[in-house]
C-alpha cells in the first residue's frame, strides 16, 4: 500500500472455510486444496447480476487481536468484519442512549409511541435520501461516545493499525445513521424507506495513496433484505481510476460515483456486508467505495423478526436500522495544533466527518454540556 500505512508483521492470506469445517479445520488444509475466497465472490457476483440489489457476503470476518488476518484482509478487500465487537446488552444501552438524545433534541419524540417517529423529526436529522444522522451535536453524545469507549471497540481498532496496548488512538467525532421500518403500521406510506445506491468513497484525488480508514458498529442485526452496509471490495486498488472516471473532477474528499461508467463498475462489485450481528463493526479503507443498503422492496414483518430474533407475534420495532460511525487512528498522526482543534471541538460541541483530523464548524446543540476533565472520553480526543 502506498503513503503513510504503519508497518506491520507480515502476514499470510486469509483463507475462506470449507463447507461444514471451521476456520481452524481450512487454514490447516493444503494450500493448493483450500478454496479461494475471491473465487467465492466473483461467482457470487455473477449469480446476482440482473437482481438489482447487492448480493450478501461476509468473508472478511477477523477475530480481535489477529493483525496478521485483519491486514491481509484489509489488502485484499480493503475491509474488514469484527464480530461481537457490543454485547447484547451493550447494544440496548446504546439503543436507549440514541433514543435519550432524540427526544432531548426533539421533545415531540416518544420512543414507547411509533407515532410520533414523524418524518419532519426524522427528515431533520440529517441526509433524509441516506438515514445519516449529523445535527444536534450528535457528533458529540453520549450515544457516540459509549459506543467509542466500548473496550473491545478500542481493542478493534488497535488490531486494524496493529497497535500495542500502550500506543494511544484518537477516535473521528462522526455521527450516526437510522433508518425507520417501512413494515411498521405507523411509517407505512410515509416515505421511509432510504436510497440503496448511493454509492461514494470519502478520499479524493488530492489524497492519493492510503490514508486512513472508517467504521460502522451495527446496534441491531442486518439482513440482505433489512439492508445494510454495501461495500465494493478490492475497490481501493481502483482509487485514481474511481476519481476521474467520466470526467468527474471532485474537489473535496467526497466523491459520488455517478458519472458514465460507474454504475457498471458498482454493479460489477457491490455487495452487502451480511449478515451482521448486533454489535458487529465493519472497517474499511477510505478508498473503498461504500454506501448503505435500504430496505427490500419485498421486506416483510416476518424478515423483521426473523432478524430480530422476535417471535411472530411480537410488536414490530419502529427502527431498521441504527449504527454508529467510527473511525479511529494512532493519535502520533495529529499535530499539536490538531489536537487542541479537536480539544476546542469536544469543549464546543462540534463533531468531523470520517478524518479524526478534521474537525468541522457546526452549531451545537443549546443542550450540549461539554464533559468533565476527567472524563475518560479525553483519552480518545
């Protein structure tokens, strides 16, 4: 890779299981024996095409502490897929956390009443057309920051940069992204339902090389037909190509991929990252072309809680969709001046996109209240 990746062990290629053998029981097999993973997904590839939604596939799946499988993963795929990295009850702490915000924000919001899940609350979050949630200093809750603190979430990402135990990370003050579910009665006929092909990378040409990654903690399981996040593996080695095909000329790091050529080169490539547990975190390089999947035109109650886990005659629950961005870095990559920025930022109110270096002017909430000094959310700043 080129530009400012931190060295590391080298590392074998990961191999994909055998069916009906572990992982374990397919990396002792002979090489020439072991089936290999692209192989996999290139005839996963071909058996979608003409579907018109992104076919599911998790390959990439790493187990915390392994930086020898997570870069070579992270080289081949450019991302990655921690298991577990919330528990179950983390994940209902940070659900409740979500919900304490919104209805702080937006005190017409009940959460025990789907009624009150109104699109003009919703639609005022942030992106309507994506769920991306970037207003009321949510860059900056307690939502965001439990869920930065987790300890296996730091853990994850010590593993992604092949950190030691006593190296410091600097997290991104991203925010969040919700989706309502079009199969609850009370959304039915009010537009909930998010784009599925907005397909963009976050690292513009005037950042060539690597730079950094970004992240997605997933509170609630994510099916092919819940939509979750998609992904176009193995798109980071066509960085340059994906800036300037059709004549685009981004100025900035964001980079939608609308023009001649793109769709083709996504539908050659995308998939979605599923399924995924509650609690799972997805990384990726920020060359990685990425977007997120809404609902299936045919999601019924029944795929709700079959995903949820929820008998057939539970409530449905008023929510798709809920993750946390997350991007994390060594913070010996921020200048001293970086980092009172982000000091400034946290004391302020204001949160960054997916560079943990690049805080971002914003009006905070009238109900924020910056942290105590000791805070252990400091740390990450």
């Amino acid at each position: 890779e080129a530009g400012a990746e931190p060295a590391r062990k080298p590392a074998r290629g990961p191999a994909a299981p055998a069916a009906k053998r572990s992982d374990d029981e397919a990396a002792a097999q002979p090489a020439a024996k072991r089936p290999r993973v692209v192989d996999t997904l290139e005839a996963l590839m071909r058996s979608a095409r003409g579907s018109g939604r992104q076919p599911p596939w998790a390959a990439c799946v790493c187990g915390i502490g392994d930086t020898s499988r997570c870069r070579a993963l992270l080289k081949r795929y450019g991302c990655v897929i921690f298991r577990g990295v919330a528990t179950g009850p983390e994940c209902v702490e940070l659900e409740g956390l979500f919900w304490d915000w919104l209805e702080r924000e937006h005190p017409s919001v009940d959460r025990s009443r789907p009624a009150t899940h109104a699109p003009h609350v919703f639609e005022a979050l942030g992106y309507k057309n994506t769920g991306v949630v970037n207003t009321g200093s949510i860059g900056q809750s307690d939502f965001l920051w439990r869920a930065r603190t987790l300890s296996r979430m730091v853990e994850a990402w010590r593993t992604v940069w092949g950190l030691s135990a006593d190296e410091r990370l600097l997290t991104s003050f991203d925010g969040a992204g919700v989706h309502r579910n079009p199969c609850h009665p009370a959304h039915a006929g009010r537009g909930v339902r998010t784009d599925q092909k907005w397909y963009h990378l976050d690292q513009g040409p005037r950042q060539p090389g690597f730079v950094g990654y970004q992240g997605v903690l997933t509170i609630f399981p994510a099916t092919g037909k819940t939509g979750s996040t998609v992904v176009c593996p193995g798109s980071h080695k066509d960085h340059a190509e994906n800036c300037a095909r059709g004549g685009k000329q981004p100025r900035g790091p964001f980079v939608r991929l609308t023009a001649p050529g793109d769709a083709e080169y996504c539908a050659a490539k995308a998939v979605q990252l599923a399924p995924l547990g509650a609690g799972d975190l997805v990384v990726w390089d920020s060359r990685v072309v990425h977007c997120s999947n809404g609902a299936a035109a045919d999601l019924c109650a029944r795929h709700v809680r079959e995903a949820r886990g929820l008998a057939p005659e539970a409530p449905l629950p008023s929510l798709l969709r809920l993750v946390a961005y997350i991007a994390m870095m060594p913070r010996s990559r921020a200048s001293a001046r970086q980092l009172e920025q982000r000091r400034d930022a946290v004391r302020r109110g204001t949160g960054s996109g997916h560079d943990p270096l690049k805080v971002r002017a914003s009006a905070p909430s009238r109900h924020y209240r910056a942290p105590a000094s000791d805070d252990p959310r400091w740390r990450l700043v």
